[in-house]
C-alpha cells in the first residue's frame, strides 16, 4: 500500500488530478460552515436539536446525510447536492415513462448531453422552491429560550437571500462536482456526497468510544467491531456481485471464429436508490403526523406515529417490503432484459442451450428476478442494521455511528470509494506501476 502511494505521488499527472480533487473536497467542507446572514446560530441548533428528536427526525437526518452536515447549520450548501440528485432520478424514471425521453437517451451522446441540460435546469428549479421554503418555515419558527431564529425584520429579504445563496451553493457544488470528473479522480457528484459522510467519521467513533468505555464493556466493543467488519464486507459483496451468464457470437463477428464472452447480471442493480425511495416513503406519514394541523391529539395519529418510528417492528417489515420493491423495480430499468434479447440476436450472439428472441429474454427475466430477490434481501438488511444496532445495544452506540455503518451512508462511501481506487490503479497501470494488487485488478461498480 505504500508503495502505491509513493507511486501516485511519483507521476505528475496523477498527483496534479489527486491534489486538485482534494482541493475541491475543501473547498466544499469550507462552504458547509459559512452560514446564511440573519440567522441566530444558537437557536438554530436548539431547534435542529428539538427536531431531530420528533417524528420528522428522521427525514432531517437523512437530508443532511447529503449536505454533510450543512442543513443543521443552515450554511451557503444547505442543500448540498440532493436537488440534483433528486433532478437525476426524475429524468431516469421519466426515460420509463415517456417514450419520447427514452428516444432521447438512446440518441448517443448528443441525446445525454441534452438531457444532462435539461437536469441542471430542474435542479436549478428544485433549488430555488425548497431553499424558498426551508426559508419561510425557518421565519416562522420561534424556539422556547432562545427567541426567533432568523433575526432579520424584513420577510422578503430573508427569503429572497436565503434562495438566492442556497440555489447559488447548489449549482457552484455541481459545477465543483463537474470540474473533478474532468481534472480530478473518480465521479465529482459521488465524492461530494462521500466527503459530506465520511466527515462525520471520527466524531461517531469518539462518541461510541467514550460511551464504551464509561461502561467497561469491552465484549461489547469486539461484538460492534465483529458487527461493523460482517457489515462492510457484506456490502463489499454486494456492491461488486454479479452473476455471469455465458455468451457465444457467430463466426461472423471475429474472423471465422466463434468466441465467448459473458453478461453480468448485477446482484445489485438500484445500489442505494432503493434505500432512498424507502428512507422518503417511510418518513412522509411521520412528518404528515408532525403537521401544526394535527396539533390535537389524535388516538389514530399517536399510534400511527409510534408504529411507524424507526426501531419499531412494523416499521422494520414495510421498509423491509419497500426495500424490495424498488430493488426490483430498479433492477427492471437498469437491465431490460427485452432490449439485451433484442441486441444479442442482432449480433449473432446466443446463450448456450437457449434460443435467442423471447426464449433468451425470459431467460434472462427469470435469472434476474432471482438475482435481484438475493441483493434485496441482502440490501434490505444492510438498511435495517442501523435501527437493529440502536435496538440492542441502545448505551453503547451513538445513532451516528450506528447510522454511519448501515443503509445509505454505507453503500456511498464503499460504492464511492471502489470506483475511485480504481481510477486510481488504472492510472497507475497505465504508466507500468503496480496498482494495489499485484495480481489481477481492482473492480469497481458495474
């Protein structure tokens, strides 16, 4: 491993991509403790505090998974880059949907390039309505102790500043994201978001650490340690999994001769997408619940809001059931199993012992269906590992720890961190240096 950055820092073209990519990372921590004038600090995290602890808690978490930390401090990249990632999977559902979007998409690189326009344009749009309402709500709020929140007299200033540095920070972080795909190493958006939780890293093992040891329980920590490595390497597995199913090409295809190949299947097709449809459906009836209209105390209301809190079992089992849903819905729009049938017969290709047409296709549905149901599963547990930790050893370990090794936050940064690493040794192999494995390659996401 030395080695390896020795070797990185030995060749000038990859030292200048990884010492600029860094320089962006701190560019965006610094932006995510710049707050946004007229605000009263201290009141804003007395009632972010508050919050937190409400049904709402944890949707405000998960927000602010994305910003790294600067929704609660309410700074220039409030939002962080969650508009366009909220933009991206609108276009993606929409390519589904509408025909003429898919048309688009299969245009080659003229038809991503204007969809990747018409995305900025939304996130631009979503960054403007939530900042303008995140600003309204804030004005609104007057925490017990400490006063009002925003200090500044004029309504339409507030909120014109507010939306005006929000949507700005949200779109510099995309044109920041943009220049590390460019000049930098790994996918910009990606690192961002990695940035923003891996940050919180070493708070989270303080904390745990500090609440350990006032116990004296040092079973416990080798259990969380045991727990954390299964966790990690499992979603290791799971982001790297694919099934391999044989091809053979006619002899027309590479001089005379028939050849092999193989189409992987991936056990994990939606990667975290599934998890963030969950995270949103489960939080909306908590927050529906929050509302000031359902002030009065409500029989209905209190149940729905304690069974449908994070820990409970009946929460546990519908995210369960959602996790698996979207897995497979993902999974139907990253591999169409018809347009791969479709292709593999225009190339003379086949699989051994099937007919190429509709015989391949349900083929291909039914390895899918199974492969998918596997990474769901497995998906679905990962998600559900911070709650259970909570659940069991509720002294022990901190929510932000517990939070740090489980669902999203997880499957980003191992996700993340694989394809950069292997940027990082294809680069390396390039110019005759030894990557990271002296035999065979990394492998990132597929």
């Amino acid at each position: 491993m030395s080695n390896v950055l020795v070797n990185i820092f030995k060749v000038a073209d990859i030292r200048k991509k990884v010492l600029f990519t860094l320089f962006i990372l701190l560019i965006f921590r610094i932006g995510a403790h710049i707050p946004i004038p007229g605000v009263n600090i201290e009141a804003l995290a007395a009632f972010f505090e508050s919050a937190s602890q409400s049904g709402a808690g944890g949707l405000l978490k998960f927000f602010d998974l994305f910003s790294g930390g600067a929704l609660t401090r309410f700074t220039v990249f409030a939002l962080g880059i969650m508009p366009y990632i909220t933009a991206s999977i609108v276009f993606q559902l929409l390519q589904v949907i509408v025909p003429s979007i898919e048309k688009i998409v299969k245009e080659g690189p003229e038809g991503r390039k204007k969809i990747q326009k018409w995305t900025k344009y939304l996130t631009l749009v979503l960054c403007f309505v939530q900042s303008s309402s995140i600003s309204i709500f804030l004005k609104a709020q007057l925490v017990p102790g400490f006063g009002k929140i925003v200090e500044m007299e004029s309504d339409i200033a507030f909120y014109l500043l507010t939306a005006l540095t929000i949507t700005t920070g949200t779109m510099i972080l995309m044109w920041l994201g943009e220049l590390i795909t460019e000049y930098g190493v790994g996918n910009g958006i990606s690192l961002l978001i990695f940035a923003g939780i891996i940050v919180r890293f070493p708070s989270a093992i303080v904390d745990t650490a500090r609440r350990i040891i006032s116990r004296s329980e040092p079973i416990v920590f080798i259990m969380l340690l045991v727990i954390f490595l299964a966790i990690v390497a499992g979603a290791i597995l799971l982001t790297l999994g694919r099934r391999n199913i044989p091809l053979q090409f006619g002899k027309r295809q590479m001089g005379g001769r028939v050849t092999s190949q193989t189409l992987p299947i991936p056990v994990n097709a939606g990667n975290v997408m599934p998890i963030i449809f969950g995270v949103a459906i489960m939080q909306f009836p908590q927050v529906l619940t929050s509302l000031p209209v359902f002030k009065e105390s409500n029989p209905i209301l209190d149940k729905i809001q304690i069974y449908l809190s994070p820990g409970q079992i009946p929460y546990l089992i519908i995210y369960t059931v959602l996790i698996i849903f979207f897995s497979f819905f993902y999974a139907a729009i990253a591999f169409n199993t018809e347009d791969v049938a479709k292709n593999l017969k225009r190339n003379q290709g086949f699989i051994p012992g099937i007919r190429p047409g509709s015989a391949t296709a349900e083929y291909l549905s039914r390895v899918l269906n199974r492969v998918t149901l596997t990474g769901a599963f497995f998906l679905a547990l990962i998600a559900i590992t911070p709650d259970l930790l909570i659940r069991l050893f509720p002294s022990e370990i901190s929510p932000s720890m517990a939070y740090m090794f489980g669902g999203t936050s997880l499957m980003i940064i191992v996700g993340v961190a694989l394809d950069t690493l292997k940027q990082v040794e294809s680069q390396l192999k390039m110019r005759h240096y030894d990557g990271f494995f002296k035999k065979g390659r990394m492998r990132g996401r597929r």
